[in-house]
C-alpha cells in the first residue's frame, strides 16, 4: 500500500479522499487490536469520550484495590499474570477502536480519578501482553510486553 501524494491547486474533495485513503491505511497498519474475550468489555459508543468502558489490568500489589502501576515497562510486563483489576477508560479525540488507544483517558473507578501518572500498567489485548504507559491521565504510548 502507498498513500497518494496531494498535489497544488487539488479539489478538496480530491484531498479529502487522499486524507481518507491515508486515515485507513493507518487504520490498517494500526498497533492497536481488539480486545478479546476480556470479562465485562462493552465497546464506546463511538469516539470523543462520554461512555466508560472496562478493561482488566495486572497488578503485583493484591493488597490495593486500585492499580498502583508499575515505574518500567520492564516491572509492568513482569506483573502479569498478577492481581487482576478492573480500570475504566473514554475514548480521546477521534478514536473509536473498541480497545484501548493512545490519547485515550483511563480511570482507577468509572467516574473516579485518573490512574497514577507516569506509570506502566499492564494487560492483554487480543491474547498479547502489552502495557501503557499513563501521562497526564491518558494513555500516552502502548507496547508490547517480550
């Protein structure tokens, strides 16, 4: 796949179907996958925020009923199989995927507060480990756990 260039003095709707093209081609590529088989996961109703949404996290401390996160992806990705724990997010901006995404906000209870920023917290994702790293009370970047 290759993305069209967009040339001069092109029609907006000639750019709009390029944008378009561009935006499912990223789409496509995309690092983020649907969350499968996760206890209790309802789908966004769409992008933008608004709905809350769960999703099961891992946490070596059993002790805490909130997530304390983890200071290294390393830590993160070595709590699972840990305490599992329910977190809550909204969707950011135009994102509607039905998992997790960057710019998402999350939250320790629906409603509650953020989850602690600058911290690695780790789950699964279509039967992957990855973790995402919190900044600012949204998802700020998500890898793969090794």
């Amino acid at each position: 796949m290759s993305i069209n260039t967009i040339d001069n003095l092109e029609s907006a709707a000639s750019i709009r179907a390029k944008l378009n093209e561009m935006i499912t081609i990223v789409n496509y590529y995309s690092s983020s996958q649907f969350v499968g088989g996760g206890g209790g996961y309802t789908p966004p109703s769409g992008g933008g925020g608004g709905s809350y949404s769960s999703l099961t996290i891992y946490d070596s401390d059993g002790a805490s009923p909130y997530p304390v996160g983890h200071d290294t992806i390393v830590g993160a990705c070595a709590a699972y199989p840990g305490a599992p724990k329910t977190i809550y997010f909204t969707k950011g901006g135009a994102n509607v995927g039905a998992s997790i995404e960057v710019g998402d906000s999350v939250f320790s209870s629906e409603g509650g507060p953020s989850l602690q920023p600058l911290k690695w917290y780790p789950y699964q994702d279509a039967g992957m480990n990855k973790a995402f790293y919190v900044s600012a009370g949204q998802v700020s970047e998500i890898q793969f756990c090794a």
